[in-house]
C-alpha cells in the first residue's frame, strides 16, 4: 500500500499539463461572464444606481422593504432626479414623479404594468381592481375610458374647481391640523383635502374627516408594508394580523358611507 501511494510513482509533470489548460478554460470564462455581469448597467441609458455584480439590486429592493416605499423613491429621487431606474423583487422598476410623465403614462393605454405582491394586493383588495394596481388588460381597457374622462372636459374643469374650494375652506380651519408647537402636519392636510374633493365629487354625503383620515392612513401603511413582501410572509398569520385590521377598518367605513349613498338614492324624489 505504501508503496503504491508513494508519490514517485507518478508522473507529477504530467498530471499539471493535463489541469493546467482546462483550469485556464475555466478562469477565462469565468472572467467573461463576471464581465458582462459587470457591463450589464452599461446597456440602461435611465440613471439608477449600479448593477455592480447583482449587488444593486438586491440593496435596491432591501431598501424599499427596510424604508418603505415613499421614503425609498425620495432617496432615489434625491440622487437621481425625478425619472429614474432600480430593482424591485429583481426586475427592473422605474419610478416617476414628474407630473408631465405621471400624465403621459396614465393616459396611454399601452401602459398597464404595475409592480407588487400578487398577495399583497390580494389582502388589501387591490389586486387586479382600480386603476393604479391593476395588471389585468383586459379590465384595465374597459376601465381606462372612465380615468381619461377624469383628465379633460367638463369633469376636469369640475374637480378643480371643487378642489380650490375645499383647499381655501381647509386653510380656513388650519389649527385643526396643527400640532402643539404650532407646525401645521401637510400630509394631513392634504388627506383631508383629498377625502373632501372626493367625497363632493362621488359620495356627497357628511362624513367625519378626522376619523376616515386616520383609517386611510392606517390601510396605505398596510399597503405599503405588504405590497413588496415574499409570498411566505402572508403564511404567517400572526405577522399579518395587525394589518388585517387597518384594512378591515377602512372597509367598514366606506361600506358605511356607500350604504348611506344607497339610502339617500332610494328616498330620492330627483336624481341628480
């Protein structure tokens, strides 16, 4: 036994000239592939942060998941400007907020994409409904012709002229969304604007806007928490729980007020 590991028995001179040429195949395409891994950013003229080796997108998507979808797209919008690309769940995601883009890509019917969890969207009762998370073409046609309405004619001049009022009568009542030191909490404000154009353009019934508020913020922070998880996160249900909540409230509400439209419908003596 000894004798037949002994290594003289081998021709060691050999035994490198048969390795050495598949290992240096190897190296070499090794090397090929880690550079066109390295030059993929090259072939997106949109700025973004970089490829570098998959790396980019796997920080881009942990960022969005670490700081939620708002504060991430003002991180890139800060570094890149207002058109910019990165990675979510792997796939390449642009992010708009130039007001001119937004225009031009809802009112275009070739676009229909919008990135999300199928069952995130499922738990919030988005998926495949409305008009902003809506990946269904065929729904999303028979939709379409209702949004591009809202954007010109006489339902556009309406709403802005709706929309004036309900900002002059919100600046009006100002300390009711003011804190104790006096600073005046915009994106409450701006909630409760919302709530109020849309309520005098759909509903046009009396509701408490402070209440319905705190239930819309609450529903979009479940939102924005579901909307990029793993499928194996909606299997836990303890984890789920607590947004279960925050959906179900606004539902209930809006259920509320719709069955209060119906009512005033059906007692109606002229519909207007």
């Amino acid at each position: 036994l000894l004798e037949v590991l002994n290594p003289r028995h081998y021709n060691v001179t050999s035994m490198v000239s048969e390795v050495v040429p598949i290992a240096s195949i190897a190296v070499l395409l090794l090397t090929g592939f880690l550079l066109l891994v390295w030059y993929y950013e090259d072939t997106s003229s949109i700025p973004g942060p970089s490829y570098f080796l998959g790396i980019g997108p796997l920080i881009s998507h942990c960022r969005f998941l670490w700081m939620g979808i708002g504060s991430a797209c003002n991180y890139y919008n800060k570094m890149y400007g207002e058109f910019m690309r990165v990675w979510v769940c792997g796939e390449e995601t642009l992010i708009i907020s130039k007001s001119s883009s937004m225009f031009h890509v809802m009112k275009h019917s070739h676009y229909i994409s919008r990135f999300g969890s199928k069952l995130g969207l499922q738990f919030i009762g988005m998926h495949e409904k409305g008009i902003i998370f809506n990946n269904n073409p065929a729904l999303w046609k028979v939709v379409r012709p209702f949004f591009t309405k809202a954007l010109s004619g006489p339902g556009l001049v309406r709403m802005v002229t709706i929309c004036a009022d309900s900002i002059t009568k919100h600046l009006d009542r100002l300390e009711e969304v003011c804190n104790d030191l006096g600073y005046v909490d915009v994106l409450t404000l701006m909630r409760r604007i919302m709530l109020d154009t849309s309520n005098v353009l759909f509903l046009g019934i009396p509701l408490d806007e402070s209440a319905i508020v705190v239930k819309i913020q609450g529903y979009f922070d479940a939102w924005q928490a579901l909307l990029l998880k793993p499928d194996i996160f909606f299997k836990i249900s303890w984890l789920c729980r607590k947004y279960e909540k925050s959906v179900k409230d606004l539902k209930d509400a809006m259920e509320i007020l719709i069955e209060e439209k119906r009512h005033r419908i059906s007692i109606a003596e002229k519909l207007e």
